[in-house]
C-alpha cells in the first residue's frame, strides 16, 4: 500500500534536491538517450522492501524472462538522502523503486531518464496500458519518466453496525451532500467525558487531503508543474472537512481519538465499532479480512458535487537514473515486473496463499493497468459470502476508473506538506481556508523555485 509520506521526509527531499541541483549539469533536459531491447549484464535494483508474495513472484517472473542478465536487489526503503548521497558518489542503482510523488522533482533535476524510448524499443503504449491518472502522475514536460505499478483509490468503507445502531444509511453517507452527510454523522457521533467514543465518520482529513481538494473541484498542481494551493476553489474541500470535524468534537479530539486506534491489530477501529464511516485505501479491506467474522463492512464510493463517484491515484514506480550503467537491463527489468504475466504471476500467487488461509477473501490486485485489474478480477474474485465484504471490493473496483492525478511538480512532496499545514490550520480555526491556502502556497512556490532553479 501506498502510506502518505511524512513532513520530514519532504523536508529531506527539500535538502537532497538543493544538492542534487548542484551534482546535475544537464538542468532537466536529459533525453535518456536510445534504449535497446539487448538486456544482458549486470542489473543493480533498489527496491521491493520486505516483498510479499505479489512482489517475489514478479521477481521471479522478470528474472526468467531476462536469462541474460544478473539481478541483484537492494531490498530496503527509498530514502531521499540516501538517493542523494549514491547519486553524488556516481554510485546510483540502474533501476529504483520510489513513490509517483517523487518523479518529477527528480526529472525536473535531470536526476532520472525519461522512458519514452524504453516503452517504444518494447512495444508498449504507456498511454493505453495504465489509467490515465497513473501516467498523469510521472509525466513532466510532456515526457514519461517511470514505469508504474499499483494504484490504491480511496473509497469510504462504512460500518454497517453503527450505522443501523444510529438509524442511518449508506445514502446518507454522500460527499456530494455535506448537509445530509453531516446530518447522519451528528446521529451516529457519541462522546465520553467531552470527548469522542464514536466517529461518525473519520474524514482522515490528514492522510487522504488530495481526495478532499480535487474531489470538490480544486487543483493542487497546475499543468506547468506549479503550485495551485491558492485557488479559490480548493476552500470548498476545507470548509466540508471542518464542518465534519466540527460535528464530533473539534478537530484536536478527532485526531486525539483516530490516532489511538489499533488500525492494523484484532482492537481496529471497525471490530470495537470506533467509526461509523471512514475514508480508507483499498489496501484497508485486506487488513480486515481476518476479522471478518467481527466486523460489518460495506462501503459507498467518495461522489464530487456532480454526484458522480470520485477517487486520486497514487501508488510506486520504476525511475532509470541518468547516470545507471545498464539502462537497457533496467528498462526490461521494469516492464517485465509489470506487465499482464507479471501480474498473472501474482495473481496465482496471492490464489495460492489465500488458501492456505481458511475463510481467506480476495480482495483482488489494484495494479495500474486497467488489462491486468480486469483479467486478475474475472478469474479470483469470486463472491465470498460475505455481502458487506463483496460490497466494499465491488466499490472499489467501481472508482478506480474514476481517478485524478495530484499533478506532477518538482516540488511534489513540499506542496503536499504546505497543504497538510494549511489542512490543519483551517481545523483548528486558527486562519480561514482563504488564509491557510494562501499562505501555503507562498510557501509552495518557494519550494519549487527552489527545485527549477538549476533548469531556468
């Protein structure tokens, strides 16, 4: 799954990227050269920490398909000044693992290829075989930086218990009617000694606050790379998000109450009926399946103010470094870990786990690309049984069509971090969402004059 980043690790980014800027001499305009389809030699990757059973099968499924070539996998975390300090040593990796968040302010730098060439010499149309939303995210100046993988939309899984407890329905659990929305939070919103014992819904204002921008019509990032924070349009997102946090409590005892959940363990905030409702990434439905004979899920999709269904993208790639030894090897190392057989392999892969597990559920694999979501969801996603659970897998394969990119900036991760800042201002009432987001945009620009600076 894809987990939002930290302020720190931005702010790293912030500080690798002025040192990159000055290890780069070719200020954003690396053409990344021919690429061939001739892998053969030595591949060093960075990538695939701690690999469950869809990652090593792929890797197993890549590495059969390049008989010529040597693998060999650092298998930890990217970590921003770690790239920084390989990149500044000439010791950078041919193929790397990182968040889409990241491509750009990379490719801004000339830090990593862009891969046109690679896709072509392979016979592979990015354009037709991702969603249009996950190539949105590593496209910068017209050109394709990085090979995707994964996309994890964001719905809103409901309680179905609180809920009925409450007299409430999942109709009323709808974005694109703040008044009714609120109005059904209040019924199942409940508090102990001022403060809450039970959500009505947890917005996670926090972790998903692209979806509340762009779901209600605003722009985080403009088509040139810039920050957006400041449009007038992005206020109507904070405004719901305060009117929901305002209903059960005041933001302060809302993150308080959300941050002592037991998100991952057998005390989740669904098995001790903690929420009535909460946005979550699909991801969330594999972390419920062991209990669910404790819970009682369902799930309605985030609608926009046209009531239409509403989701972001997100997920991790494959950058080729400018300066990588073999970039032909990574190139093919990367198309092959994700292609249809790549994810076919998974697919079997993950099959055969589940039914080592009895009751397993599969909740079926958000890859990226529409071909392989589709053929992984016919051939493993069978009705379970349990309606409340086929119902969330259902929703979520309803939204992922219905994506938007955040937008690709070289100031990526720092725009993100001005918008939580101003996300949090607003719920604390310390500065009006005109305010906040025009503060955080002031800061933005900072930021990504910061990042363009060596490639004007």
């Amino acid at each position: 799954m894809n987990k939002r980043h930290t302020a720190f690790a931005a702010l790293a980014l912030t500080a690798s990227v002025a040192l990159l800027a000055g290890c780069s001499s070719s200020g954003g305009s690396s053409s990344g050269g021919d690429f061939s389809k001739d892998a053969k030699g030595s591949l060093n990757a960075w990538g695939f920490d701690n690999a469950d059973d869809v990652g090593t099968s792929r890797i197993d499924y890549a590495k059969s398909q390049l008989k010529d070539v040597t693998i060999k996998i650092d298998q930890t975390p990217f970590d921003a000044q770690k790239f920084t300090t390989r990149v500044a040593g000439g010791n950078v990796p041919d193929v790397v693992q990182m968040d889409r968040n990241f491509v750009a302010t990379y490719a801004a730098q000339g830090l990593i290829q862009p891969l046109d060439q690679c896709y072509k010499v392979h016979d592979v149309d990015p354009t037709s075989s991702y969603y249009p939303s996950v190539i949105d995210d590593i496209t910068y100046k017209g050109k394709v930086y990085a090979v995707p993988q994964f996309y994890q939309p964001p719905a809103i899984i409901t309680n179905e218990r609180v809920m009925k407890a409450a007299g409430v329905t999942d109709a009323e659990i709808d974005t694109s009617k703040p008044d009714t929305l609120v109005a059904a939070i209040k019924k199942m919103y409940k508090s102990s000694g001022g403060n809450p014992s039970v959500l009505g819904f947890d917005p996670v204002a926090g972790g998903q606050a692209g979806l509340w921008i762009l779901g209600y019509g605003g722009q985080i990032i403009g088509s040139d790379g810039k920050p957006t924070l400041d449009d007038s349009k992005n206020e109507k997102g904070l405004e719901v998000l305060k009117q929901i946090t305002d209903a059960q409590g005041g933001y302060a005892k809302v993150k308080s109450f959300t941050d002592s959940f037991d998100t991952f363990g057998e005390n989740n905030q669904y098995v001790k009926d903690q929420v009535g409702a909460q946005v979550n990434a699909q991801w969330y439905v594999n972390v419920l399946t062991p209990f669910v004979d404790k819970v009682d899920i369902g799930a309605v999709p985030f609608k926009g103010p046209d009531g239409q269904p509403f989701t972001v993208a997100s997920g991790t790639s494959f950058v080729i470094p400018t300066g990588a030894k073999n970039k032909d090897a990574a190139c093919a190392w990367a198309l092959n870990l994700t292609n249809l057989q790549a994810w076919e392999a998974a697919g079997a892969a993950r099959a055969e786990t589940l039914k080592k597990t009895p009751g397993a559920i599969n909740t079926g694999l958000f890859t990226g690309s529409p071909e392989a979501d589709k053929t992984l969801r016919e051939k493993y996603v069978k009705p379970s049984g349990n309606a409340g659970f086929d119902k969330a897998i259902s929703t979520y394969y309803d939204v992922v069509g219905n994506g938007k990119s955040f937008g690709a900036s070289p100031a990526g991760q720092q725009i993100q971090t001005e918008l939580q800042n101003a996300i949090q201002s607003v719920l604390l009432g310390n500065k009006s969402p005109s305010e906040a987001l025009k503060d955080a945009q002031a800061a933005a620009m900072k930021a990504y004059d910061q990042s363009t600076k060596s490639s004007k």
